[in-house]
C-alpha cells in the first residue's frame, strides 16, 4: 500500500484493468479454457448442425480422423468454416467425401426480392448456382387477385455490374410456370436474375409475391452416407456422405 499512496496512478490503473476483467467474463474464459479441451468449447460456441454447423464438423474429425479434406458444401450463408476440419498437410489431395450443412431436400424454394410492384430478383444467384443444377418452376402468389384472369407477361433477364443486360426468357403470366433455367447455361460471375411483369393494363401488383424453386445438385441417393445429424424440426440436416 506505500508504494500505491507515492503513485496513486498505479492504484488507479489496478482498479480499472479488475472492472475490466470482471466486465469481459476474463476470469470465467480462463477458467472454461483451462476446464475444457478445444473440441468441447468449440461444440458450446457454435451450433452443432445449423448455421455455421462447426460442432458437426469437429465431431466427424474427431470419430472418423478425417485427414483428406472433404469438400464442405453448406446451404446457408456463413463464413468460410473450413478452418474447423482442415488438414494443412494434404491441401492437394482431392477426397471423394463430402459434407453437406444444411441440407435443403431435392428442392428448395425462395422468395425473390421484391424491388418495386412488377420488378423482382434473384439475389446471391452464385452463391446457389454451386449447389442447385437449375430453376425448376416459379410461383406467382396474389392473395387478393386472380392472376389467369390478367393479361400480361413476364420478362426473366440477367444483369451483370456493369448493368448490360440479356433476356433468357419470355412467359405468359399464370399462378405456377414450368421452367428449366440451367445454371451451368449461365454465365453467372455477379449477375443477377430479374423477374419484371411486363403489364400492359398498367395493374397494381402491390400484392404479388414471386417464388423460385431450385432443384438440388446433390442427391443423397447418389452418394453413401457415412454419418448424418437431423434436427427435429427438420431444418439443420447435416451428412458426410461418400461418392458411389
């Protein structure tokens, strides 16, 4: 205590460093990182199979020794988790396992974004077109409308940044339209895919909704499941699964 009433700064500076600690949990992280190992730390931080999925993929490493690098193929927008399974030393080794995070089913379906009452997107269209073969239907939902009754058309284009845009198709408006819009016929690089309702009565379509349906690259049929974890609700499905 001497030295800290000659330098009451160093007394201050004690004190505010233990609110500090006290406020960041930096006592209780300590004593979790010397409590538990990596891999169950882990496992508590992150979901285990939804979102980032990193509790599932420390798991398979761990059971299975994976050391071979599968492809991680994940449904949902995160970032990169990699780093959780990762074997620096065989970076070059090609595995015929994958790991499939959040797995959709076949099919999956979106709600494009509306931008305007007759102008629609499709965002992210490459982050999807690495995991979807194509476009399978779309759906136009008016609650309040019946749609066959309007005369109309819609205009389905792409758009890269720098704004130069090409038609892919042109269709007479109805409730649900088959399509088969291939991805790999695209070339996506930061494009987007718009929908625009072509509306020659000038109609409100303040109420319209437009839905995509995706049909899934990767069919589990197609591969031999070496591990799978369903969530109850049916969203988060994640597998390690292996080509036939």
């Amino acid at each position: 205590m001497p030295k800290f009433k000659k330098n009451p700064k160093i007394l201050i500076l004690l004190i505010l460093l233990i609110i500090f600690a006290i406020n960041t949990n930096f006592f209780k992280n300590i004593y979790r990182i010397i409590q538990y190992k990596f891999h169950d730390r882990m496992i508590t931080k992150y979901p285990y199979c939804g979102d980032e999925s990193v509790g599932y993929l420390i798991y398979l490493k761990k059971k299975y020794k994976i050391n071979d690098n599968p492809k991680i193929i994940n449904y949902i927008h995160t970032p990169p988790v990699n780093w959780s399974i990762v074997n620096t030393k065989e970076l070059i080794r090609n595995s015929k396992k994958l790991i499939l995070l959040n797995y959709p089913g076949l099919e999956f379906e979106i709600n494009l974004n509306k931008i305007n009452n007759n102008l629609f997107v499709f965002k992210d269209i490459d982050f999807y077109a690495t995991k979807f073969d194509k476009i399978k239907s779309i759906e136009l939902i008016d609650d309040l409308n019946d749609l066959k009754k309007i005369d109309t058309k819609i205009d389905i284009s792409v758009v890269d940044k720098l704004k130069n845009k090409k038609n892919i198709k042109n269709l007479d408006i109805d409730s649900k339209i088959k399509l088969d819009i291939a991805f790999n016929n695209l070339i996506i690089g930061e494009k987007k895919l718009y929908l625009e309702i072509d509306d020659k009565n000038l109609y409100d379509f303040k109420n319209l909704q437009i839905k995509i349906l995706l049909k899934n690259k990767y069919n589990l049929k197609n591969f031999k499941i070496i591990d799978e974890s369903e969530m109850a609700d049916g969203n988060g499905n994640c597998y390690y699964v292996e080509k036939i």
